[in-house]
C-alpha cells in the first residue's frame, strides 16, 4: 500500500463506498526507512474532508491492500519533552531549560538514544520517580492522568465517532 498514491485512495474510497476525494491523505506513522527488517504490517493516518466519511471508516473499516483494517479516531496525546521528559507541555528539547539530557529509559544523565538498561526492572521513570517503568511507557501514572485530563477537557475525545447532524454519533 503506497498512502500518497491517489489512485489506491481512491480504490479504497470505492470498495467502501466513500465518494471521491473523501479521503484526503494518507501517511504511514513509522517511516518506511524505519521499518524493521521482515515487517509486514505498519500503521496508517488517514485525514478525511468530512466528518461523515471518517465515521463511515471508523464504524464499518476499509479494505487496504486486500485486507479489512479498522480505525479510530487519532486523539492527540501529552507531549513529553525528549531531553528532561516532563510531560508539563510548556516546552520542547530546544527550548528545554534543564541543562542536561535526561534518560527517558533509566533516568540517568545521558542520552535516551545511548542508555545499555535493557531489564525492564531497571527502568527509572523521570516523571514520577517510580522504578519500573520509563518516563516513555503509556502505563506511567503520570502521562495516564494528563492523558485522561486532557480528554475530560475535550468533548470531542470522549465520543468514538466525529459529532455531526446524525443523532448516532452522540
């Protein structure tokens, strides 16, 4: 599957029964140079020009590449700075005011990119100072309570399908 080919969106788009241009893009989320060796399946974003289109795919799924796929909405998740890891979400790594780089696997002064822990016993999360886990994991207690926060505040994260005129999306 090639997702900026317009003519496999467009197949897709009419084995679902979408109208065309209804999918208006389409990106794998790991590039394809990233990709281990061998893998034979990747994830997909898929941007719709209407709200009733992306429920359409959500509620009854796409045939890609021969295969039934389903999808979900793609709810934006707490950013995390990549050099001291706080998910507070004033900053990036460029502007980070921490003058050193932190660890998001052991918590170490060093480079994520450099750490040796591979015993997911010896992981340090650098958000809530627990052992365990790494300031990366989606089990932190930390990034679950900005995760769910952040969903409580946006009325459009707690409905699976986009909110429009039909009464079965609320």
């Amino acid at each position: 599957f090639q997702p900026n080919n317009t003519a496999e969106l467009s197949d897709i788009e009419k084995n679902v029964g979408l109208n065309p241009q209804t999918i208006s893009k389409a990106r794998y989320i790991k590039p394809v140079a990233r990709r281990n060796p061998g893998q034979r399946t990747a994830h997909t974003i898929s941007s719709f020009s209407s709200k009733e289109g992306a429920k359409q795919a959500i509620k009854f799924g796409m045939a890609v590449a021969g295969k039934k796929v389903y999808g979900r909405k793609l709810i934006p998740e707490p950013s995390r700075c990549l050099k001291c890891h706080s998910f507070d979400g004033a900053h990036i790594a460029a502007k980070c005011p921490q003058e050193h780089e932190s660890c998001g696997t052991c918590g170490e002064q060093h480079r994520t990119s450099e750490c040796s822990v591979q015993d997911p016993t010896q992981y340090h999360c650098k958000n809530c100072s627990t052992s365990g886990h790494a300031a990366w994991s989606r089990e932190c207690p930390t990034f679950t309570k900005k995760w769910d926060d952040y969903k409580n505040r946006n009325e459009d994260a707690k409905y699976r399908f986009y909110l429009t005129e039909d009464p079965l999306t609320w």
